[in-house]
C-alpha cells in the first residue's frame, strides 16, 4: 500500500467497478444486475410496465411488443431493468429466454427455458416462482393466505410427516383442481405441487422441463415420464396449459433475446425467424400474458418481415403500435452519459463507504459531456470508463516482489473467492454451458500458465488467436517428439444449425488455419440431419488425426470458476499474475482432465463411440 494515498485513491488504485462489466451476462438478468439509471430509454421500459398493467387489470388480453437497437445500446440493460423492476412489485411471473441451441426442437427447449426460468427466485431471494405459483394454487382452492415461505419451511413438511407421498395427491384431487376446473393436467398440478417439496423439488422442476425421471421416482410421485418421441410433440401444449395456470395469479412476461444469431434449422428458417413464429402462436394461444422480443433492427427488416405469413406475425408482435414497428432505443447524448456513469459510482462508493470529492470522481462532467456528444452506445460509455478509471495523473510504479507473507495472503483469497465461484456454478452452471466464447477463454486462460510444462508429451510454447476464423478459438503451440504441433481447438455447444456445420469445415482445414491437429470440445452429439456436420466430423477423426474431447461439467467448472475469479481481479484487488500463481499453485490446469486430453495425442487414447453414431470421442480421465 502506498502510504501516501488516502483511502479513497487507494480504492481506485485497486478496485475497477467497470472491468469485466461491459457485456451484460445472463445471471444479470436474474440476480444481482447493473446499476440503473432508469432515465435512459425510460419511453420504452416504460411502454413494457404500461403493458403489464393493461394485462393485469385484464384491459387486455395479451400484447405483443418487439424492441430494435443496435449492437451495445443497451437492450439487455433494458430487460435487465425490468426484470428487476418486475421482481420488486411481485405480481409477473418472468421468462427469459436467449438460447436456441436446436432449432428443429424449439418448442421443447421453449419448455425447458421456462422451467429453469420458474426455478429462479421470485420475489423473495429463497424462492422459487414453481414454488410461489404452488403455494397461490393452494391458498386459492383452501382460502388461506399463507406465503410461499411458510409452505415451503413449515406447512408442506408437517403434512408429508402426516401422509407422506399421499400429500400431493389429496392436494391435487381435494382441493387444487375441484377449485380450477379449467385445468384439464392434473400431472402438471401435481409437479408444481412437489416443487415445495426439500427432497423432491428438484425432481419436480426436471419432470416439468420435459426431462425423465427414473421410473421410481416417477411411480413415487405419480408422474408419468414422457417419451422422448413426445417431447416436441406435446411440449408446447405444456407450455400453454403452465402458462394459463400462471396467469390466473400472476401476468407472465415472456422475453426472447439475443436474437440475432446464424443459425437455421432444417427448413432454412433463422433463430429470429422461428422464435417470431413461437411468440405469435404464444399470442393466438395464452391468455393474459406479454410476450417481449428484442433484436436488431437489420434482424427484423430482413427476417421477420420475410416469413411467409409476415403481415400476421407482424401485427402480434407489435400489437400496440399502429405503425406495425418496434420500438427503438436512442442513442446515448450528454445528459445520458452523466446518468449512467454518476449511477454507477454512487453504488461503487457506497458499497465501500467512501464519499467522493464529486460524484463523477475521477471523471470530469464535461469530460463526460464532450463524451456524449459521439451519441455512443452503453457499451462504449462502460468500455471507456473501463479503460479511464485512474486517479488524475496517477503515476506508474514499478512492480513489487511479492513477500512470503503477502504471497500467502493472496492465495487465500483467491481460494476464498475460487470457492464461491464454485459454490455459484454448483446452482448456476446452465447459463454458461452454451457459452462457447465463455468456455474457451476460460480453457486458454488456464492453458496460459503450462507455458513452458511438459504435458502428455507436449511442451507448450504458446498460445496463439486465430484471426482468419471466428469459429476457432484459438491454437495451442509445442513441441512434440522433436516436432512442431500446433492444435487449433474449437467448442461448440449447440445442438445443430449452420454453426456446428462452419466450426467443422474449419477445424479439418489444417493449412488455411496452419494448424497440424484440430480438437473439438463438446458435450453432446451432432444432429442426425446435420449431414455435413457429421461428414466432416468423421473427416476430422478419422482421417486427419483430429480429436472430439467431451466437456464434462466436473472438468470445466473449476477452469469457469478461476476465470471468473480474474474477471473479478480488480474488485478483488489481486492481478491475473497472482491468480495464475494460484493456478500453478493448486495444479488446477497441471490436473484437468479435460486440458490434459486435448494435448494428448489421440491416437494414444482409449476412445468411445459413446453417442452410437461411429464418432470416437475422447472422454476425459480415460487417457
């Protein structure tokens, strides 16, 4: 510590509340999100709380409302707002929804969004929305008042004590479907009815997702399991019947982000496509509800207003504008720069109690203000205040050898914040396994410090980008038996569509990419109709010396941990430098299964046709 510095510079000094901050994730959306300035595109937000209201005092029926901006103005921050908004008044049920990882089985994964979406907290950080749609069943059909808590904690045990598996079932038959009989599952009753269960919630949440259960456990609880012949087939029914169950009680606001990606399914349909036909059967189907889309605004002139039918999607997706448009977010002006920096320092100074000399410390307001006038983006105002947030004229200082005893305070902070990270993807995992750029920087970030170790057979070198293709993450150099081996690496997570097609078409082309060995990692199988996905793919493995290593949630999650924790270094007020130590330290990369099987050689592996397709995947902790 600088004993010149007083606190408030040595905050600064080591603390960036903009790093790692620019892009919002999807656990920002659920928990804990950005600091609002709600003045900013207040128009639009506030048409979206206007809607609710209608639907909620039943003025309406349903309404559709599409929102267009470009790239980093800040649409997530919009939603991020409004879900947080949504969960303080309590009376919405919200579905977001921004992954599309099968096209072709949209409807399912619909589902299965919903279901983990209804798994987050509702209006009280300890319960579930299933729980809270449970125990407003209940209180419905027997006139009681009682909270989700107190089901959840106290009601429900004492009655399982009393009648064991038998209480859902008197529930359901005595007294939640007499009290409803508009709903015609009483599966569905029964499942949201288990959700308040300690030991067979979570079985609960995995039937509603569509997912089997054993066929104990089934039997126990009375569900039946769906086929997986079913599942598309009957999923979107599900959807509807939770969706009119929740609206008796609650407004459901359904959100689709992230709109805007390559992929097509097997009728050469777009994700922006196939989910704007989603919502519009959502709209002709669920009473009581909001269905929410935001994309950019090239997405819907050259997509949605494309679709065969494109006057009837159009009119439900954007009910409420006679204009048949989106609505757009401005761009950010002076004044708006000054609100979402001034919003964003207060909660950083009062979360360490520190008064600044002016609210914009260390920035100047006409600093900010000749800023605004560029009309930039969220994204840029958070990326410059990223890269500017440093006391006034700060001089360097050389580095300072860590001593003996600072180097052992360090790691155990960093194993005291690795662990929480830890402890976070236990629950939370989900919202990364399809992040493909998210996986890989945590795999290169790892790979990063056995520069120079000697690792099944391969003495690292380096690790280097690969800027001709945004498919491949990256390369890994070494040498080998005396020889160069350069492995190009590639994740891809999602099910099919023109992605898995393009990833592998790269990964086979070893000269344009100099690379001398491609390695995909990946948890899954390629679709059956992807036929040149599968076609390279057997290129890859068979003919080319290639490797498919299988991402397994026990091998990535402590290399995701350690990177969010760098993400966090500032915060932390350590430096990746240190983190990497605790990496060598701990011999979290030196021990990863997963790391060690993409250096690996495979022709020295024990490979398995584990998906039955006659593709040999590596699977790590078999080398």
């Amino acid at each position: 510590m600088n004993n010149s510095q007083s606190p408030i510079e040595e905050l600064i000094s080591n603390q960036n509340p903009f790093a790692g901050n620019i892009v919002v994730k999807t656990p920002q959306i659920w928990d804990k999100g950005f600091p609002d300035a709600p003045s900013i595109n207040a128009q639009v937000s506030d048409a979206v709380f206007e809607a609710i209201t209608q639907v909620h005092q039943k003025q309406r029926q349903t309404i559709g409302i599409t929102i267009t901006a470009e790239k980093g103005l800040g649409k997530s921050h919009l939603i991020s707002r409004i879900r947080h908004r949504l969960q303080a008044q309590g009376n919405t049920l919200f579905v977001y929804v921004n992954k599309y990882d099968n096209l072709n089985q949209i409807k399912y994964q619909f589902l299965d969004t919903i279901a983990s979406s209804l798994r987050s907290c509702g209006s009280s950080p300890e319960v579930m929305q299933w729980q809270e749609l449970a125990a407003a069943l209940i209180n419905k059909a027997k006139d009681w008042h009682y909270t989700p808590q107190q089901y959840k904690d106290t009601l429900f045990p004492a009655w399982w004590d009393k009648y064991s598996q038998e209480t859902v079932e008197r529930l359901t038959n005595s007294a939640v479907l007499p009290s409803n009989p508009h709903i015609h599952n009483p599966y569905l009753v029964k499942a949201i009815l288990w959700t308040l269960s300690t030991d067979y919630g979570t079985y609960a949440t995995h039937w509603l997702s569509g997912r089997e259960l054993a066929q104990e456990t089934a039997e126990l609880m009375g569900l039946p399991n769906p086929t997986r012949e079913d599942r598309e087939a009957e999923a979107l029914g599900t959807v509807r019947q939770i969706l009119d169950i929740t609206s008796d009680y609650k407004v459901p606001v359904i959100c689709f982000d992230e709109l805007d990606t390559t992929d097509i399914d097997d009728n050469g349909f777009t994700t922006a496509q196939v989910v704007a036909n989603l919502a519009k059967d959502l709209y002709n189907n669920v009473k009581g509800c909001v269905v929410l889309l935001a994309m950019y605004p090239e997405t819907w002139r050259d997509q949605v207003k494309t679709l065969p039918q494109a006057e009837a999607v159009i009119d439900r997706l954007v009910s409420e504008n006679a204009k048949r448009e989106p609505i757009t977010l401005n761009y950010l002006n002076s004044d708006d720069v000054v609100a979402i920096v001034s919003c964003w320092l207060q909660e950083f100074y009062q979360e360490h109690q520190q008064t600044p000399p002016h609210p914009l410390y260390p920035y100047e307001e006409n600093q900010l203000k000749e800023f605004g006038k560029q009309k930039p983006t969220v994204r840029a105002v958070l990326r410059w205040c990223a890269e500017n947030f440093k006391l006034p004229e700060q001089p360097e200082s050389p580095p300072v050898e860590d001593s003996y005893e600072q180097k052992l305070a360090y790691l155990d902070k960093i194993e005291e914040a690795y662990k929480q990270k830890l402890a976070y993807l236990d629950n939370n995992l989900d919202y990364y396994w399809n992040e493909k750029y998210f996986i890989a920087a945590a795999l290169k970030f790892n790979l990063a410090t056995l520069v120079g170790e000697t690792v099944e057979g391969v003495t690292l070198t380096g690790i280097a980008e690969i800027e001709a293709s945004s498919y491949l993450d990256f390369k890994i150099i070494g040498e080998e038996n005396n020889k160069t081996v350069k492995i190009g690496v590639a994740v891809f997570q999602k099910y099919n569509g023109a992605g898995v097609v393009t990833t592998l078409k790269h990964l086979v082309n070893y000269q344009k990419f100099d690379i001398t060995r491609g390695c995909l990692v990946r948890s899954d199988s390629i679709s059956p109709s992807a036929k040149k996905a599968r076609d390279n793919a057997d290129t890859l493995l068979k003919a080319q010396g290639g490797e498919w290593v299988l991402l397994r949630e026990e091998d990535i999650k402590p290399l995701l941990a350690i990177l969010m924790v760098d993400n966090d270094n500032q915060k932390l007020g350590l430096t990746s430098e240190q983190i990497q130590d605790f990496i060598v330290t701990q011999k979290l990369a030196l021990e990863n299964h997963l790391l060690k099987d993409i250096l690996s050689d495979p022709s020295h592996q024990k490979r398995s046709e584990m998906f039955g397709d006659g593709l040999p995947i590596s699977v790590p902790g078999t080398v």
